[in-house]
C-alpha cells in the first residue's frame, strides 16, 4: 500500500509540468484518473526526439505510469457530467488550462468546490494566471531565458546557455506535487479543501534561492567572463575542463594544491580568497591547457588522491551503467503491455514504511474508460450511449 492509497486524483493536465506532478502522486499510491480529450492528450502526438514507441510515444510514456485514462470530451455536457461525477469522489483535481479556460469549461475552483468543498484543485500556469504575461505561452526554454538562469553560464558575449534537460517543466512540477501534499495534510488537519496555484515562472525563479540573493542583498552582479565558467558566482576554477580523452569537472579547489598536482607554477602563490575571482579567466584558461595533456581517468586519479573536488562528466550510457546508479536503484523496470520491457528513473524518495511503486504503465487512450464509469454507477446502457455519441472513448490494449 503507497502512502497515498485511498486518495483519488483528477489529472486533467498536458504536455510535462502538470502530468509528471500527477504521476509522482500515482508514484506514491494515489488514484491518477487522466481525464484526456478522447483524441488523446497532447503529449501522445508530440514524442520529444522522435521516439515513437509502439502504440504509446516515450515522452507520453514517461509522464504519465501509474495513471488509468478516461477519454472524454469535456465540451459536451454528458462529459462535463462525467467529470462532476468524479469530482464528487476526488481528493485533488490538477489542470495546466491557459487561463481562463477552466472558468469557459465550467471546471475552475468555484465550480468544482462547490460540488466538492474538500477538494483540492492545482492550477498550472506558465506565468501566472493574471498580470501582463498571462497569455505568453508557458515554454520551458522561454522561461529559462526570462529567469535569468541562462546568464549564469558561458562567455560574456555569446548566446546564453540554455539547461540539457526540460529545467522549469521539471521545477514546476515538483512544486505542484509539493502543493498538492501540504495542501492535502492541511485537510487532513481542518477538513478544508482549497486552491493552490502554482506557477513556472515563480518556480524557476525560487529555484535560484542563493544566486538571486547574492545579486539583491549582497549587491553582487551577475556578470559573465571570457572563459565559460559553470557559475558566474563561483570561484575559478569551476567547470567542465577537456582531457586528452573526455571531459572532467572541477570544483573550486585550493589553487596551491592544484597547481602542484596539474603543475601549473602559476597557481602556487595565489591566494584563495581573492585570487580566483580577480583572475577568473586566465585560472580557466591555463587550467583548460593543462588538462589536455593527460586522459580523464589520469587526471581523476591524481586530483582525487590531492582530495580535489572532481568528477567525471557522463553521458546517459555512462549514468545508465554506474554502479552508484546501480546501487541506488535509480532506474526501475517493468513489463507494459503494448510498449514491452520499460527501463526508466524511477521514484527518487525513499520510504521504510511505504514506498513508492509501479503499478501500470502509461494507458492507452480511453483505457480505463468503461471501467472508470462503472465505478460511478454508470449502468452498460448509459456506457454505450456516451461511446455512441463520441462523449466518451474506450480503448483496447
């Protein structure tokens, strides 16, 4: 049993944010109902590099295990009842709608507290769901541009450098599924249900806790140099440097020790306070030259035993074969029954009592359609009225 069994979800979210916040619930027990259009979410015709899958794209695949899906269209009003019937034995209904959309539905927070005042309803937005940026579309690399991220890295005078992974999408995720819990232990302690909403422009910006209060309060600028540092408030060096073989990083390293070990004289009258930040950029470069003369299993070696901060810079065949990664269970695998044998990151919490698990993958559209329906006291008639008239799809695996 998860920690969340018993409780029931209403995931009416798209694309990443909200599904992946949806799928962490499931992750602990929790319901996930995925209420989707009866063409299916977004997300099934949208598989991020082209991995396609059988029947069920990777990036849909990913977002959303743990989940059974109901397609309906909420736009006719036997699929709103649908909904409003679901409502009345939810826990937590999530919904990423561009604002305004939810109230045109008849799906916002008044509407549904009103048939079920314990609820609790997660609102996504891109930017918040008023003020001047309202309506911009919530991308994830437009909200790395505008949170100031992207000027934390890289040379003065050349293209910020966006973040490898989805960032803000999986920030805002996060923070929705933290919402969702404190909101639903407020529950358990008053009986309230309430609104929560959560936006990816905040989430991203309070991400960068630390960075954002050494340039308000401790009047630090955010500038970049000629060298690509990893951090602009970081000493040199700080960063991934090129061996003769690979890539290694390296982390702020007392720059006597350093020097000895990379042998670069230079270093070895520095002082550490001052020194690194004053000559930030010929620290990188000299380092940068050293290092190419020797592999990145040398170098490991030699600034390990100098108890240098270092490591080795992976790619995702690397990360999938370390042992740590081994050790720690990151990866879980699975059988789905049209897509075969799953390999993918699991739940990164552990619990002694009560841990997260895989119950089902990712459904197929409209899976969980007739026996969701049956759940609500649907009769086989009502059923076959609602797929007739295209308010309602099941799907077959």
């Amino acid at each position: 049993m998860g920690i969340l069994s018993g409780y029931r979800v209403l995931d009416c979210s798209i694309a990443m944010a909200g599904p992946f916040a949806a799928q962490r619930l499931g992750d602990l027990g929790a319901d996930v109902i995925k209420v989707e259009p009866t063409t299916g979410e977004w997300q099934r015709h949208n598989s991020a590099g082209g991995a396609e899958g059988n029947r069920i794209n990777v990036s849909f695949l990913s977002l959303n295990r743990n989940k059974r899906s109901l397609a309906v269209d909420l736009k006719a009003e036997e699929g709103k009842k649908v909904l409003f019937d679901l409502v009345k034995s939810a826990d937590i209904f999530l919904q990423n709608y561009r604002p305004g959309v939810a109230k045109r539905l008849g799906v916002d927070y008044e509407a549904l507290a009103a048939i079920n005042p314990k609820l609790i309803y997660v609102s996504m937005s891109g930017y918040g769901e008023d003020g001047p940026y309202a309506l911009r579309p919530g991308q994830d690399l437009l909200l790395q541009a505008m949170s100031g991220a992207m000027l934390s890295t890289g040379r003065a005078g050349e293209p910020p450098t966006a973040a490898g992974q989805y960032l803000v999408d999986a920030v805002a995720a996060y923070t929705a599924f933290e919402g969702a819990l404190a909101a639903l232990l407020h529950r358990e302690r008053t009986g309230e249900g309430q609104l929560v909403k959560v936006n990816m422009l905040d989430a991203i910006t309070t991400l960068q806790m630390q960075e954002l209060s050494i340039f308000t309060v401790g009047k630090k600028p955010q500038q970049r140099s000629a060298e690509p540092h990893a951090h602009v408030y970081i000493r040199a060096p700080y960063g991934a440097f090129a061996t003769s073989d690979g890539f290694i990083a390296i982390a702020m390293p007392s720059l006597k020790t350093f020097g000895e070990v990379i042998g670069e004289e230079s270093f070895l009258g520095m002082n550490d306070t001052t020194d690194p930040w004053i000559h930030r950029d010929a620290i990188y470069a000299r380092t940068a030259e050293r290092l190419k003369t020797r592999s990145s299993a040398e170098w490991l070696e030699r600034l390990e035993a100098a108890g240098i901060w270092c490591g080795p810079v992976y790619g995702y065949e690397e990360l999938v074969a370390d042992p740590q990664i081994a050790n720690n269970g990151t990866f879980v695998e699975y059988e789905h029954p049209t897509e075969g044998r799953i390999k993918t990151p699991g739940f990164p919490i552990s619990f002694s009592k009560s841990p997260a698990q895989i119950r089902f993958g990712a459904p197929v559209t409209g899976q969980h359609s007739r026996e969701v329906l049956k759940e609500l006291g649907y009769g086989e008639d009502q059923i076959a009225a609602l797929e007739a008239s295209g308010t309602v799809v099941a799907g077959e695996v």
